[in-house]
C-alpha cells in the first residue's frame, strides 16, 4: 500500500475528482478527511470509503472561509495527530462572460475558491508539515490556464494565478521537504464538464460548445477514476523530489508515474 498511515485532506471530494482520489487514496492505506458544502455528497463519498473498509472523516466546510478551514485541519489533528497530504481539488467554473462583463461579486467568488481557498487551505496545514518535517501538497490546475479562450477567461485566470502560486510554494517549501506540484487533468467526464456543456452555444459560442460536445460524443473525456492515481503518485514516496511542477498524466511520465 503506498499511502500507509498517512493521513490526507481533500478539498471539493463529493464528487468527480476529489471523490475518485479520496477512493483511490484511501484504497492505498491513506486515512483522509474530505470536505465539500454539500453534504449529500460527502456523505455518499465517505459511505463508499467505509463500505470498503477505509478511515474517513467527512467535514462540511467552504475552502473560501478562513475559519472553516481552521476547524477541519484542527479536527484532523485532533483526530489523527498529523496531515501528510493536502488535495486542492475544489474548484467553480464561474461566470462565462467577458471579464469586463463579470458582476464583481461573481469575480470575487471564483477567485475565493480557485485561488485564495488554496492559500488559506495551505496557511492552515504547512505548520503541521513543518513540524513533521515532510509533506505533499497537490493543487488542481486545468490547461485553460494556458488558452487564450473566452468567456471562461475568470476560471483560466485562476488557473495561472494557481500555477505560479505552485511553483512560489514549492521554492519556499523546498529546503523543508515538503513538495508542491499541480495536477492538470485535462478534460475529464464530471459534472463541471456537463455545467459547461449546458450553457450552451449562445453562451460559449458555437465553436467552444461544439468542441466539448465532440469530446463528449466521441469519447475523449477522460475518467477521474483514471487521473485519480496520479493524484496517489504525488502523494506517494514515489514522487519524492518532484516539486514546483505543472503537469499532466504525459509530463509526469517523466519520473517514472506510469511506468
């Protein structure tokens, strides 16, 4: 089992990709806390989680509320008396509109939850790392942090802003033994790929809808299951020394995942 007696946060975990890596982790030995707003979704995440045997504790929280996140890294203390890995999954599409068109409290809550719900996240969990002398930080990125495609020009910014904070973290963190990498998924088959599809052509505009309804139609999007065990390869001791890298499942071949 390759995440023995560790213990792993993962933020956004009620479902898509968060839900398949507190599975997948879990499986590999990992006691894990997860946390969403919906409840429901936790509540079904953690029954699979105990149905199989696993440890998990199901914390109802918002990674944009500095006190929320407070409470759940000190209930993991409480309860299992450290944090190996911490997961930065959740994450909101937000408003698909030119960004000179976007409400400032819509601006506001896409960068709360994609950016600064990352920092408190990290705020709260790197003392407990510094103390054990090691940890694994693993933030969730997307590869419109690259791509120049409104109107989903918000998300993408967060994104960006994401990676640099990634690859900042992983510079202060280095000489700690604590590594900070970003996971790129690429275009997975959730419900935040679904929520895209819905708005529409008069919202996204005929090309880009057309696009995700040819990788849904055609079968290219991916499955979280599938991009969950990267996630475990970033958490695992089989990615020691990998930090402050962006990448997908291709560049993380590199050092040996998959192989």
């Amino acid at each position: 089992m390759q995440l023995k007696d560790k213990v792993a946060i993962i933020t956004g975990a009620g479902r898509g990709l968060g839900r398949s890596s507190a599975l997948a982790m879990a499986r590999e030995g990992a006691s894990i806390v997860i946390l969403s707003r919906t409840p429901s979704e936790l509540a079904e995440t953690a029954g699979i989680i105990k149905s199989e045997g696993g440890n998990v504790l199901a914390l109802k929280a918002d990674v944009s509320v500095a006190s929320d996140i407070e409470e759940v890294v000190n209930e993991a203390i409480s309860v299992h008396g450290r944090i190996d890995i911490l997961m930065n999954n959740a994450a909101e599409v937000g408003p698909a509109q030119l960004i000179t068109e976007i409400d400032e409290k819509e601006w506001s809550m896409i960068m709360d939850i994609n950016l600064k719900g990352v920092y408190l996240c990290c705020r709260a969990v790197v003392p407990h790392m510094l103390w054990q002398k090691g940890g694994k930080i693993i933030n969730v990125t997307s590869g419109f942090a690259e791509i120049v495609m409104p109107p989903l020009g918000a998300y993408s910014i967060s994104k960006a802003a994401l990676n640099h904070m990634t690859r900042i973290m992983a510079e202060e963190l280095r000489a700690h033994n604590i590594q900070v990498n970003a996971l790129d998924p690429g275009i997975m088959d959730t419900s935040m790929q679904e929520e895209l599809r819905e708005m529409g052509p008069e919202v996204l505009g005929e090309a880009l809808f057309n696009q995700f309804q040819t990788f849904k139609e055609e079968g290219h999007l991916k499955s979280p299951d599938d991009i969950a065990q990267l996630a475990v390869f970033l958490a695992s001791d089989s990615s020691e020394g990998i930090t402050g890298e962006v990448g997908s499942e291709l560049d993380y071949a590199g050092y040996g995942y998959g192989v």
